[in-house]
C-alpha cells in the first residue's frame, strides 16, 4: 500500500471509529448491553476508539519504514482531529429530535 492509501485509511477508520460510540449501543461496537450507554461510558469507548486507529497508524508507519517520533502537539492535534470526526454521532445521538 503506498502512503496515500494508508493516509485515506487511517482517516476512513478513524470517522467510523469516531462515531460508533453514538451510533449503537454495544461496548466497543461488539458487547451488547441491557442498558442504554451513558456519556461517560461513550467517552471511555472514544478514547479506547482513538487509541486503536492511533496504533492502526503506528502500524502502517512501521510497514512504509521507520516510525517517526511524535510529542505533544502531535496527539493534542489528533485528538482534536478525532473529536472533530465524532460530531456527527454527538449530534445525532444528543441533539437531533425523535419523536
């Protein structure tokens, strides 16, 4: 896989990753619950969500050549990154009206 496909991969996984929390009621999309998920529960499921496309995008460094090392600001702009690509689960979880 050249670089660009690893990058459009990394960025596709990373937006389903980012939304599943709000999208179904399962534990890490796997685990069925008898109760609904609450907001600290979806944030844990984010977390553990970003971490997984984060070592997804380790990987397919490793695979091209040699990982280069991050800092700080490397993970504070994915993060927000990810966050970014999971608004629109938190809106249609949180605000979108059911009736």
């Amino acid at each position: 896989m050249n670089t660009s496909g690893a990058v459009w991969l990394v960025i596709l996984v990373a937006l389903v990753a980012a939304n599943l929390p709000f999208l179904n009621n399962r534990w890490l999309a796997v685990w069925p619950r008898a109760t609904e998920k609450a907001w600290w529960q979806r944030l844990a499921e984010l977390l553990v969500f970003y971490l997984l496309v984060g070592g997804l995008g380790l990987a397919l460094e490793q695979h091209q050549g040699q990982i280069y090392p991050q800092g700080w600001a490397f993970y504070a702009t994915t993060g927000a990154l990810f966050l970014t690509l999971a608004f629109p689960g938190f809106v249609w979880r949180y605000l979108m009206r059911r009736g």
